[in-house]
C-alpha cells in the first residue's frame, strides 16, 4: 500500500513531464503571433498619439509629452505605454522619430544638389505645428540636430573633392545657418512674408549658395 501511494504521489509531483508539457504549451501560446501583433499595433498608436500631441503644442517644449499625457491620447493606460518605453527618453525618442518618418524627409538623399528642394519640405513640414519649433536644449532634439549637421556636411565633402576640411566646415556652417528656423522666423515676423514666401526667399539663396559651391567657389 505504501509503494502504491508512494507511486501516485510520484505521478501527481509538480514538475512532472504532463505538467512541464502544459507550461510550454501556456508560454507558447502567451508568446503567439497574434500577441506579438498586437503590441507591435499598441506600440504604433502610442507613437501616433504622441506624434498628434506635439503638433498640437504652442511651443517646441516636450515636457508635457508624459506617459500619462500619451496614454490618454492613445486610449491606453498609463502603464501600457510603460511598458512599451520605460523611460521618458525612450518615449521621446520614438515619437521625434514619428515625426521624422511623417514628414517624409530623408537625410540620407540629402545633396548639394537637391538641399533648397529637401528645405522648402521642411518648412513647409514645420508650418503644419500649431508653433513652429523654437531651439531647446533636449537630448533627444541634440542628437537629431547631429544628425542633420553630418548629413549636410556629408553633401559638402561629396560636392568639394579637393576642398580643405575647414573650407567644408565653413560652406556646410553657412548652408546650416538657412536650413534652420530663425532665419524662416525672421522672414515672416520682421518682414512680414507668409510661410510660402519665406520658403521661396530661403530656397532661392540656398540654391545660388549650393551651386556656387559645386561650382568651385570657395568660402
């Protein structure tokens, strides 16, 4: 009677291989592909959401941009886009890339060539913010900032075979000075153009600017 015993307690033990089977088949099935589709959908509307938020704000200012601020934009908890981006950082990061993506820019077809074209989009991309952006010192905006310098003076380099690398530095410096937003600001407050007319007026000069470049005048 106590081999008996003995022997179904050793079938009924926790850990057995009937019950190790229905643990995998339980992790597989929380693992599914659906599940994962799901989050991946999750994650994309958080970054939408956050994407809408920002547009909406009267200043490039993205201390607002919360967890709890994009949660209730998005329709999910506060700890749901936790959990999608455990830090703040993260959380903005992804959404300045949501940014980056829906404005349809990329620095990497950046050239001389085509620089006045790719900076009418981007002040025309800039215009649809409730408040065109203002500098900030931010890590997320420092780093996409870094971005955007390396690709410009990767256009130069490409353009000035035989130019010496501070001659490079000074044609991309002056080229950065027209692609960012004061100079845009500055056309339309003090002059009083409107956002078409401030493009036109910015791209006109970078196009005299880069082809007097590829053309061999040196700064």
């Amino acid at each position: 009677v106590k081999q008996l015993k003995s022997g179904d307690m050793k079938k009924n033990k926790p850990g057995t291989a009937a019950t190790a089977t229905e643990q995998r088949v339980t992790r597989r099935r929380y693992n599914s592909p659906l599940r994962q589709q799901q989050a991946a959908r999750t994650r994309e509307s958080i970054i939408a959401a956050g994407v809408k938020l920002v547009h909406s704000y009267p200043a490039w200012d993205w201390t607002n941009l919360t967890a709890l601020a994009v949660g209730e934009r998005a329709g999910v908890s506060e700890r749901t886009v936790q959990r999608h981006f455990p830090t703040e950082r993260q959380l903005r990061d992804a959404v300045l890339q949501g940014v980056y993506d829906e404005s349809g820019i990329g620095l990497d077809e950046l050239e001389l060539g085509n620089f006045a074209d790719i900076t009418a989009r981007m002040f025309g991309y800039l215009s649809s913010f409730a408040v065109a952006p203002q500098p900030v010192t931010d890590p997320t905006f420092e780093s996409m900032d870094t971005l955007r310098r390396d690709a410009l003076f990767g256009a130069v380099v490409r353009a000035t075979p035989d130019w010496t690398e501070q001659e490079r530095e000074n044609a991309a410096a002056v080229l950065d000075i027209l692609w960012n937003y004061p100079p845009y600001e500055r056309l339309m407050l003090a002059w009083g153009f409107d956002s078409g007319r401030a493009i036109g007026a910015l791209t006109w000069v970078i196009k005299v600017l880069a082809q007097a470049i590829q053309d061999g005048h040196r700064p």
